[in-house]
C-alpha cells in the first residue's frame, strides 16, 4: 500500500474493510460532502431511481409555504426605540400595539405611569415609545417635608411640576435621575433676608435654607460672644430680619465711691432727755471699685464686681444723748427788766437764724428756749432770770444780753451752729 492509502488508512480505520469508495472519502472528505448532497437531491427529486414529477411538485408547495413564512416573518418583525425614564433601547418585536411592544419588554407597569402614545395606538417600525415611571419622592420644600407622586424622569421636571421658581436652590443636580423609591429632593426657594450688623442695613435674596448660611453668604461673621437675633439652625422665611449684635467682655471700668460712716450712741446724764450732743463727728470713706464690663455694639449692657478697696477708711460719728430727767416747765413772765444796748447783733441773728429760724420766742419743749436756744441752767447760770424763767419769755436784748455774758467766758463753743456767724 502507498503512503497516501497508509495515512488514508490511519484517519479511517474502515479502510480495513476494503472498501473502496469509504477509502475515497476518507482521503477525499469534501468529496464526500459533495456527493451526500447530490444525493440528497436525487432522493428528493426521484422515485425508486426514476425522476418524478409529482415528487417535484410537492416539493415546490413546501418550499413556497416556506418563503411566504419567511416573508411574513420578516414583514411583521419591527424595531421599535422603548425610552423608559431617559433610559434609551432598541426593541425587536412583533407586536402590533404599544401595550403589546411594552408588554413584551416585560415592563411591570402601574396605573400612575404614564406611557405615549397610548397603549393602545399602532406601532411601526421606527416608532418612539416614551415611558415615565410613577415615583414617589421625598421632598423638602424650605423645610417642609412631604412625599410626592411624580412621573417626571430627572429633578429638573420635578421642580417644574412643583411650581417652585427656577432659580430655586436644590440639593441634588437637575439633570439627575429620579429612582422608583428612595429618592429625596430638598428645595429652598428665593427668600428676602434683611441683615443688620456693624451699623448698617443689607437686604438680599438668598436661596440659604439656615440663618447661619445667610451670614456666611453676606460675609458676616460671629465673634464667640457675638449675638444674633436667630438661632444659626432657624430656617429662613420670607422677609426675615436678623440682628448681629457685637458683644464685647474685655473692657473694665474703675470708680471711686463713699463709704457711709455709722454713728455710734452713748447716754449721758449730764444732758437732759431728748438732748444730743455730736461727740465726734463722722466722715465718709472711700472704696476703689474694678468691674468688668459687657458692651453690646459698643454701649454698657451690664457691669460686675470683681474687685475692691477701701482706700480711706471712714469716721465713726460719736452722738451722747441725754438721760437727765427735764426740770417742771418755769411759769412767770418777763420781769421787765432793762437790758443794755444790743452789742453783736449782726452775728447773734445769723446764730439764731441756724438755731432757731430766728424765732427768739421759740419753745418747742426740747429743752432749749429763745432764738439763741438756751438751756434753762445756762440761762440762769449767766444771769438770765433776772429777765424771765426761761429765754423765750425774754426779749430779743435780753437774750443778746445773757448770750453776750456766756461768749465773754467760753466763746461759741456752745452754740451748734456757732460757724453760722462768719457766714
């Protein structure tokens, strides 16, 4: 056997069988294919070995069935474009209705979607099926939540079918996709905002949904102890005013005060009773006061304490008062006896004007008689019941008189308001 039978042989082990035309084929495998073919048309053309035409003729019925079928098939199959929500595809069917075509795309759809054209208009091939899911969105409108029911594919349609202006502040970008659920949408539409701080008056419109994102907007920042009129987190409304009020605690403030003395009593018998005598008089001291300061814009809202001392201390004031039991009020008038020629009279009224308002009658049962306010034992001390029991029983020169005695020997030591007569 030849090498090419040999290799024939090793790809075909029926050649073993000897027999010649599987040995052909198996050397020649297109040949084979070939010839299978050919015989497959003489079968279907042939009956028992003989060309027949009966046999043609069925054969061309089937084979004609089978083009108009063909044509049919080709004929009722359409490309239609399906956009559900923005989302664009190319669909490939034989349906004859839009409900049909979406049906087909195994769309589950709800009574809220909305479908154009309706579902039930024709189709064609080409046709353009636009499909908008309900949505239900959560949406925060300056601060107001509720969920809305939208059909609308992105934001943008969103905020037009809510009405809001289009110049309105929105969380999330316009062109962004709306979800079936899940989906939240804050809103902050255009608010006038008036802003006083630093003496002057701002008025803006803002879409800021926060009192504290307005000041930042208008450049206006808070100190630590700065005030304002709203909270940070108050959410804006329409025609709000906030006032930033400056708060300043580093200033203080240093005065000087009085100290109000006491006065301190002591009894003493050698004074009769309702009588007082100013032992030791009393002077005020002074205190040095540090306090810190609050300032709001720039005036004192409040002050506090935070040091002070006494830097003069004060006087004691010393009053005696008397115990000594009054002597029995003195009857009788005045003797009429005549006193000398008036001397000092000038000074003697501006004593008596300190005294007694200048009534030199006066006896208003404090012990002391007369315009000069003489007790009964220095008026008889002196001399003066030569004139009456008592100086208001006396006249105006008698009391000069007796008063004129009493400064010879003791000066104006006993008269109060003696300074009155360089006055």
């Amino acid at each position: 056997m030849s090498a090419k039978w040999s290799v024939a042989a090793q790809r075909c082990p029926e050649l073993t069988s000897g027999v010649l035309r599987r040995v052909f084929y198996c050397v020649f495998p297109r040949a084979r294919t070939v010839l299978k073919l050919r015989a497959n048309v003489v079968k279907l053309f042939t009956s028992d070995g003989k060309f027949s035409f009966v046999k043609v003729g069925t054969q061309l019925v089937v084979l004609c069935a089978l083009v108009l079928g063909l044509v049919a098939f080709v004929g009722n199959n359409k490309t239609i474009t399906l956009n559900v929500d923005g989302k664009v595809t190319s669909v490939q069917t034989f349906g004859g209705t839009v409900g049909q075509v979406v049906k087909s795309a195994k769309l589950d759809l709800k009574p809220a979607d909305r479908v154009s054209p309706s579902a039930d208009a024709t189709v064609e091939n080409g046709t353009v099926i636009n499909v908008n899911m309900a949505k239900a969105v959560k949406v925060s409108l300056d601060g107001s939540e509720k969920t809305v029911s939208t059909t609308a594919p992105d934001v943008a349609g969103l905020v037009t079918e809510l009405g809001v202006a289009s110049s309105s502040s929105v969380s999330v970008p316009k062109d962004a996709q709306l979800a079936v659920d899940g989906s939240f949408v804050s809103i902050t539409t255009p608010k006038n905002v008036s802003i006083v701080a630093d003496g002057k008056v701002t008025t803006a419109t803002t879409t800021a949904s926060t009192v504290e994102a307005v000041l930042e907007d208008a450049g206006v920042t808070l100190g630590v102890n700065d005030r304002a009129s709203q909270p940070g987190n108050a959410l804006v409304v329409n025609n709000m005013v906030v006032k930033v009020s400056r708060v300043d605690t580093g200033q203080t403030a240093a005065t000087t005060e009085d100290v109000a003395f006491e006065t301190m009593t002591s009894e003493s018998a050698d004074l009769f009773k309702g009588e007082k005598k100013v032992t030791q008089a009393g002077a005020a001291g002074k205190v040095e006061r540090t306090f810190k300061l609050v300032l709001v814009d720039g005036r004192e809202a409040s002050r506090t304490l935070v040091s002070e001392t006494v830097s003069v201390q004060p006087v004691t004031e010393q009053v005696t008062v008397g115990t000594k039991a009054k002597p029995a009020a003195t009857t009788g008038t005045n003797t009429g006896a005549a006193a000398p020629a008036m001397m000092n009279e000038a000074m003697w009224d501006k004593i008596a004007q300190c005294e007694s308002g200048g009534n030199w009658s006066i006896n208003s049962g404090n012990g002391y008689y007369g315009g000069l306010q003489f007790d009964i034992r220095t008026w008889i001390g002196s001399g003066g019941g030569a004139y009456a029991p008592n100086a208001s029983l006396a006249t105006k020169a008698q009391q000069i008189d007796i008063a004129n005695r009493v400064y010879a020997q003791r000066g104006l030591q006993p008269w109060g308001c003696g300074w009155a007569a360089t006055s």
